[in-house]
C-alpha cells in the first residue's frame, strides 16, 4: 500500500511519519520507538494505549495516523523534564503505589494529567469518572485514586 | 542512634520511575530488526475432530507468507506436570480456538491475512463441554491417549476416562463422623471460567542459531528457568543451548507461569527453511483466552456435619475442575485444593475428592490462589449456612472450629503458628459485623460477610532457589536473582534485604530481570513463594559477600573481622578509628600489609531448597509435612444490593493476613488492595462462556468484563499480623496471592445476609441477583440460576 506523510507535534517537537493510510497512530507511534503506548487490546477497551491529542486523551488504536496531521501528540515520555525528573503527576504515581506492572501506568498517568490540567481538585467521583476508560488489574485502582489526589497537591504546591 | 532496619521500611518500589515515564521495555517493545519474521495461527472452527486436510495454497499467496507450519510438523509435547499438550493440533482438534497452522511472514499484517486464509477440512466427532458429562461413563474422550502421556509422580490420572488429575484426602472415620454428627449439611457452588485478564497480552520472539543449534527465547515469561527446562526437554537440547530472556512483564498472575505460547512460536523459529531468523508471536487479544491458560471451571460440593455444640465432626468434599483441553499446569491445582481441604478447620475425619476433568474447550492452569479460591468460593458458604442452621454466629462458628497451631491439616501435618483468631476477630470489629446497619442508599439492601483464606506454596518438593550478590568497584551492589518483578514489588523487597544485610544504602542496589544465561537458577515465580524461598538464597548470599569483604578488610587493617562494621556504605573499625566508604578495592584486590594483592571481586553465593517436604500419599494424601507453610487471613466486606437492578455497591472491604513479618509494607499494602478487587470483580462480574457449539462468547474486554474504577469499593483497609515463620529469612511468608482467594466467598454471604437467600453459580452478575431476590420474594431460600 502507498504510504503517505503525516506531520505532527510529538511531546513538543515537529516530526514527520510516512504510514500507509490504513496505519493506526497507535502503530506508528511504536514503529518509531515511541513504546510507552501500549497495546493492551487493539480493540478501544483497555486504555493502555492512550495519548493526548490536543491535550484531549484518546486511544490511540482508534484514531489512524493521518487524523493527527497538524495536531499535538503527548505521550508519557514527553512529561519527563530535560533533566530526568519526573513530571508531578508521574512522581504521585511512584509515591503512593499507584504502579504495580507498569502496563497500564503511561495511560493511567497521561488521563491522569488532562483531568487537573481541566480540574485541579477532583472530587472522588470525578476521578473514577475520568478514569474509567482505562484498565488496571493489578492496583485494584486504589492506589491510583490515592496518586491522583497526591499529583493534585503536588502540582498545587508547585503553582 | 539505633540503626534504622530496612526490613519494614517504608520505601517506594524499584523501577517505579522508569514504569511511571513509559521507558521501562516490555516484550513487545523490543527491536530486532528487518530480519525479524511474525507468526500467526489459524485456529480450528469446530471443537472436536479429526484434521482431514489443511488447505494453505492460498495463504502462502499472500505477498509476505514465507511458510506455513503445520501440527505434523511440530508434533512434540510440552508441559510442566502432564505432558497433554501440543503447539498445534496434531490429527485432531480438541476445541474452537486450537492453533491448527501458523503462518510465517514478513509482516504482521501478511502472517494475519494469511492465517485468514488457511482452509482446513475436518470429520467432526462429538464434543463434550460440561465437566460432570465428562465424568460419566461412556462420555467421547477428550484425550484417548491420556495413558501414554508422561506426567510426574505426584499427578494421577485415570486412563480411559476425561479424569486428567484425582488428588484423594482419606483421614479418619468419615462415616463414624457424619453419626456423630447432630446436622448434616451438603452444599454446591459453581464458577465458570475466569480470565486473567492481565493487560500485557503474550508475546515471544525465538531464535535457533543454524550452526550451534542454540535457542535464544524472549518470552512474557513468569519463569524463566522452568521455560528453560520445558524447552530443553522437548527438543532434546542441553540446558546451556537453550537461553530464555524475560523482559519485564505487564502481569502475570499465573498466565505466564511454566510454558504458555513459546512452543507456538518455536515451531515457526526452529523450522529448517526459517531457521537463523527471529520469529515473533504476538497474542492479540481476542486470542489470549485461547491460546493461554484460563482460571479452570468447578463445581465444590461439601458436605459437612457438626455436633450440636458447634464442632465440626466430618467433612465430605468433592472437588470437579473444568480443565478444558490440557491439564498439563492444571492438574496442580486440583492437588493443592485437594490437600487443603479442610479450609481454616479442624476437621477430625474428612473425605475428599478433587478431580481435574477434560473437556473440549480452552484449557485451565495456574491462576492467582490456585485452587483455593476454588474450594474457599463453596466451603466458607457452607460454613455461614450451617452456623445459621444451627443458630450460632458465624464468627464464633469459625472460631470454635478453627485449626489452631498444632492441630493436623487433612493432610495430617500440625498447623504451623499463626493468629487467625486475631485477624477473625479484627475484621469483623472493622466492619461492624455485628451491628446491623440501615443502607446509605434508599431502597437498598444492606448486608455484611466474612470468609478466611488459606494457602501454602504449591509446588513440587524441591523448588529451589539461587542468587548472587555482587560487590562493585564503587560499592554499589548487583543482585542476580532470577525471580519475574511483574508488578509484585519483589525487586524493591531484594533490595531492602542486600541494604539490610550489606550496609549499603537501598538506592545503591540494582536487581535485573531474568537471562537464564545470565543468572543462577530460580525454579519459578509463582506460589507466593519468591520473597521467602529466593529471599532466604539473598540473604545467604549477602552474608557470604560481607564475609568475604570483612575477611580481608580484616587482614588489611590488621584487626578482627568482627571490629569491622559496615554502615551506609562506609565500612568502619571504630576500635583503630578507620572508616572508609566502599572503593575499587574490593573489584581488583586488596594490597595486603605484606605488599601482595588478595582479594578480586566479591561475589557471595546463596542458595535454598526447602528440606522437609513429603509427597502425600496418593491413596490417603497423608504426609507429615505436605506443604511448606500455611499464609492464613480473613476477609470482610460490607455490601448494598439494588433490589430494581441487583446491582452490588461495596462500601468498605477489609482483609488481614498473617504475612509472619511485613517487609515491605507498600508492597504488601498494594497486593491486598490489588487482590481484593481482582478477587471482588471475579465474584461479580467474570466468567467466560461459550455458545452451545463450544465458541467463546468472550473474547475482549466488552464481553468479558473486569472491575474498571466505578466498580471498586468506596473502602478497602487492610493489615497483617507477623506470626513468624521458620525457616524464612526474616520470619517472611508469602501474602501475593492470598488476597484473592476469599473475597468472593465474603461476597456471597454478604449477599446472603442483603437478600435472603443463597446463590450457588458465580459470579454474582446484576442479573442473576436480580433474579435471586425475585426468587426471595417468592420465598425460596436457594439460587440455581
């Protein structure tokens, strides 16, 4: 099949993809090494493969890679300072035992982060609300509720 | 200042960080390059039958295929304690799903249309789904073969029948003990089978080098050296030419233990046209289910008599495992059911029978619990339900009968210690069990149970363990310890023991995941036993390693080893005021007082086996010491049921364990958050079904459901008591799988006390309890449905 280029903005910088028409983001993101995105399904049910377009989570298997031409992609590697430090919301994660395989995390941490840049202080509900598009089996999500409410803290101390 | 112990610490997990930032790599995120070939199998479309012809003309016109592999190809049987199964099938299919061609191409997406294109003609026999037709006589035999496949000493099957596995507990007068008895109660519950649903599907790339023959495995592997072992053992191979790499993985929970999809995939790599070249199988999802194991289907019959002051006088259990197609991991737990059988009771005289049966579907194997939760889904219901006949609180009931320390298991052997009582007697304070509470939500039903759990490592006598500690240059320390870290925390745990015992700080510490190339051996990561059995081998190790060091710091600062201390990285004499942090001397030698170098790089050895471990007889299941040890606990929850939808909320779970010692408090925290709701949404919502012809219904995450973050309870508190354990390395016991065993059975008999009646099939779905309570209404006490 005839590949075609698509341009994009991936976790800040310009970069420029050649995929076939029928390519999902999700597999040309990890053609190029971009491994973070996880492919847990194939099939928009488990969120291990999530990413934000325009800030906007999305699953990545569902979206083809030229529907990102122009757009930003984020993913969880992008939220790492230039100095290796951990964004906020990654360190909440490592702090209050909201990882256990880490299969889930860069998802769970990416939806994580586009709910308190929208709301900052979420309440209980809201949390399992925003989450509920992304699978864990190991943490029983109890330990990712407490990391969500420990980034919220953490990027309010830092504002 | 005493000395803080990182034993108990509160410290965050190893490898965290990299997980939190994405970059850790997992199986599927490995490169190799443009010689790499992908595989995809073609499944068989009908459960039982014989393979008249397999049509792959079209498939290899696909621009891409470079082979296809058939089943007569590849004809070798695998497997860890019954060799019943094959890569592919072999003349016959055994079920919908079976791999019966793999197509070898150049793409993923070539191997997956040619694999659609694979055409295979069949004379179809009958099958058989339900394990108790399976049993009866005259029922179509899943594996008529069953007689010449090579099994270990410990599993029984019974040739000529679907029987794959009967493990028999046969202790004191079973009869005597139902006369004795005052009330006789006899009850059955049943669960299909259940996914692991870890979110990793499998995925394996293999390599045989065309001139040494070696075989290089990068697999989703548990267990690293048993893979090893299987793989060497059915090619014939030595155990140095066969090399098994196991990248971090995305959970496990028994899926990936022993020898899952790897054979798959060797058929392709080894076969002499493709040989040289890496194959890569990755499982997508709707294949996960049939290509790896299932939790196995059962049915728990007991029947249970007790005296009128509430003893318990005998016991009958019947134990049926739906094994699906192989039981080749299978047939294990049906033992470890089997041999722990009594539950948290003393039960004098007891009889029991557990069976792994063949049927033609998916096949089962090991699962997080392995066994118990199985025999706990049945027991503990019966437990609540003869209380209540008799008019005695449940708690006490418990408590009465409980199998207290020195008293035999069924098995015979004394329970070790442990404080069960207190655990009992804790959750149910904290869930207020005794006090009857209206609902928080209008129009809903309130109740509140409790179940126990208990399990010992199961696994074969001599499951051993070995590591290596190393001493660098600049003091930092390189652990090989071959255990998988699938999310559990045990690297962190590692690293606690090497700072505890070296006197270096945590952070200096690394573990790496298994290369059997590349590590001592390790049997397997499974059975809760890894903290315990491979910690005692660190341990030993770290104390090999600090002998070595302190010798020759000994001989260098010419005082006694035992003046010698190491804190922090800094080893110190305070008697001759030298304190100096760890440097290259301990890689290239010490340059003695007498001008010669002693010394090079500190390794420390540690190994253990566990020494006192008997095979239960196979007639009565008697032996003195039949299973390590004994991690024992409660679980308590506190539910409302929706009477207009059935629809289950559950306000608070709690759940203790007596994990001997706590030593790494976040991870024991997090495995009994993470059990209690994989074992809570396995009770309400997981099953996997099939249509009358034997075609999976569940194939994804849409029809198979798991507990997503609305399904999870509003609380879940729990706690260990530390009843220490010996031998362990620091009074340790496993805890990793425990918090799945009992949450289910809590839910039951809360759900019981809600609505009034007593449902027998789980899950406990919004439908069927909706049907329950209409079944309630109407007064009925028991739930079929």
């Amino acid at each position: 099949m005839t590949k075609r280029e698509v341009h994009f903005t991936l976790n800040g910088r310009s970069v420029t993809y050649e995929v076939e028409p029928r390519t999902t983001l999700l597999r040309a993101l990890r053609h190029h090494g971009v491994t973070s995105v996880k492919r847990g399904c194939e099939e928009g049910e488990c969120g291990t493969c999530t990413v934000l377009l325009d800030g906007v989570p999305v699953k990545s298997c569902t979206v083809l890679a030229l529907e990102v031409e122009g757009r930003s992609v984020l993913t969880a590697e992008g939220l790492v300072g230039k100095d290796g430090k951990l964004h906020p919301v990654q360190q909440a994660f490592v702090e209050e035992g909201g990882i256990q395989c880490g299969f889930c995390t860069p998802g769970m941490v990416l939806t994580t982060y586009a709910l308190l840049k929208k709301n900052p202080d979420p309440s209980e509900d809201e949390i399992r609300l925003a989450l509920a598009g992304n699978l864990c089996r190991c943490t029983g999500y109890t330990g990712i509720f407490r990391s969500v409410k420990r980034a919220a803290e953490l990027l309010k101390d830092q504002a | 200042m005493e000395k803080k112990s990182m034993i108990g610490a509160w410290v965050t997990r190893v490898y965290d960080p990299e997980k939190a930032a994405g970059t850790l790599k997992f199986t599927d995120d490995l490169s190799f390059g443009s010689e790499l070939l992908y595989a995809r199998a073609a499944r068989s479309t009908i459960p039982c039958g014989k393979i008249v012809n397999i049509d792959y003309s079209e498939a290899l016109k696909v621009p891409g295929v470079v082979k296809v592999i058939v089943g007569k190809n590849f004809p070798i049987h695998f497997g860890i304690y019954l060799k019943d199964r094959t890569a592919m099938a072999v003349e016959k299919v055994r079920y919908i799903g079976e791999p019966v061609a793999l197509v070898v191409a150049e793409s993923e997406d070539a191997a997956e249309e040619g694999a659609l294109k694979v055409r295979v003609e069949y004379e179809e026999e009958t099958p058989v789904f339900d394990a108790a037709e399976a049993m009866k006589e005259n029922a179509p035999l899943v594996h008529p073969d069953l007689g010449s496949y090579e099994h270990v000493s410990f599993v029984t099957p019974v040739p000529g029948t679907n029987i794959a596995q009967h493990f028999k507990i046969r202790r004191g007068d079973i009869e005597k003990g139902f006369e004795e008895a005052d009330q006789v109660l006899e009850e059955s519950f049943s669960c299909p089978q259940i996914a692991h649903a870890f979110l990793e599907p499998h995925a394996c790339i293999c390599l045989q080098d065309p001139v040494s023959q070696e075989v290089t495995i990068w697999s989703t592997a548990q267990s690293a050296f048993t893979l090893r072992e299987l793989v060497a053992k059915g090619l014939e191979l030595p155990l140095h030419k066969v090399r098994v790499i196991a990248p971090p993985i995305g959970g496990g929970f028994g899926g990936k233990a022993g020898i899952t999809v790897e054979p798959l995939c060797l058929a392709a790599a080894l076969d002499p046209d493709i040989k040289g070249r890496p194959v890569k199988l990755f499982v997508p999802r709707e294949e996960v289910l049939t290509t790896s194991w299932v939790r196995q289907g059962w049915n728990t019959k007991v029947k249970m008599g007790v005296k009128k002051d509430g003893t318990i006088s005998a016991m009958k259990v019947e134990l049926v495992f739906d094994t699906g197609t192989s039981a080749e991991y299978g047939a294990n737990p049906v033992r470890s059911a089997g041999y722990t059988s009594m539950g948290c009771y003393y039960v004098p005289n007891i009889w029991t029978d557990s069976y792994g049966v063949y049927t033609n579907k998916p096949f089962g194997g090991a699962y997080r619990g392995f066994g118990l939760p199985e025999l706990m889904g049945g027991l503990e219901a019966v437990v609540d339900a003869i209380a209540y006949r008799i008019g005695m609180d449940p708690i006490e009931f418990r408590l009465k009968n409980l199998l207290k320390p020195g008293l035999p298991t069924c098995t015979g052997m004394p329970m070790p210690p442990h404080a069960l009582d207190k655990i009992i007697k804790k959750v149910a304070e904290k869930i207020d069990y005794h006090r009857e509470e209206p609902p928080v939500r209008k129009g809903w039903k309130r109740g509140k149970g409790i179940a126990l759990a208990i399990k010992a490592p199961a696994m074969p006598a001599d499951a051993s363990s070995s590591a290596t500690v190393e001493i660098l240059g600049d003091g930092s320390v390189k652990v090989l310890a071959a255990t998988m870290d699938m999310g559990q925390g045990a690297y962190t745990a590692y690293a606690q023991i090497v700072s505890e015992e070296l006197g270096v700080p945590m952070e200096r510490v690394k573990c790496y995941y298994p290369d059997t190339a590349a590590q001592p051996y390790d049997w397997q990561t499974v059975a809760s036993r890894s903290l315990w059995s491979m910690g005692m081998a660190i341990k030993r190790a770290c104390e090999d390693a600090r002998s070595q060091l302190l010798a020759l710091y000994a001989e260098y600062w010419q005082c006694n080893p035992e003046e010698i201390t190491i804190e922090d990285g800094i080893v110190k004499c305070p008697k001759l005021g030298k304190a100096e942090p760890i440097d290259e001397k301990t890689q290239n030698g010490f340059k003695m007082p007498d001008g010669k170098y002693k010394g090079g790089p500190i390794i420390g050895r540690g190994h253990f086996v566990p020494p006192d471990v008997v095979y239960p007889d196979l007639e009565t299941g008697q032996s003195e010491k039949s299973v390590v040890h004994f991690t024992v606990g409660a679980v308590g929850v506190d539910i409302e049921v929706d009477p207009g939808t059935g629809e289950i909320v559950v306000n608070k779970a709690v759940a203790g364990y007596d994990a001997g010692r706590v030593i790494s408090p976040l991870n024991v925290k997090c495995q009994i958050e993470g059990g209690t709701v994989q074992g809570l949404s396995a009770g309400m919502f997981e099953g996997i079904y099939y249509d009358k012809n034997g075609k999976l219904l569940t194939p994804d995450f849409t029809d198979y459901k798991i507990a997503t973050t609305m399904d999870v309870p509003w609380e879940i508190e729990s706690f260990c008591e530390e009843t220490p354990e010996d031998p362990s390395p620091y009074g340790n016991r496993g805890v990793g799988e425990h918090s799945m065993i009992s949450p289910a059975a809590a839910l039951g008999n809360a759900l019981y006390k809600a609505i009034g009646i007593r449902i027998h099939q789980y899950p406990f779905t919004r439908e069927r309890v909706y049907m329950a309570i209409k079944a309630a209404e109407r007064g009925e006490k028991d739930f079929w449905g």
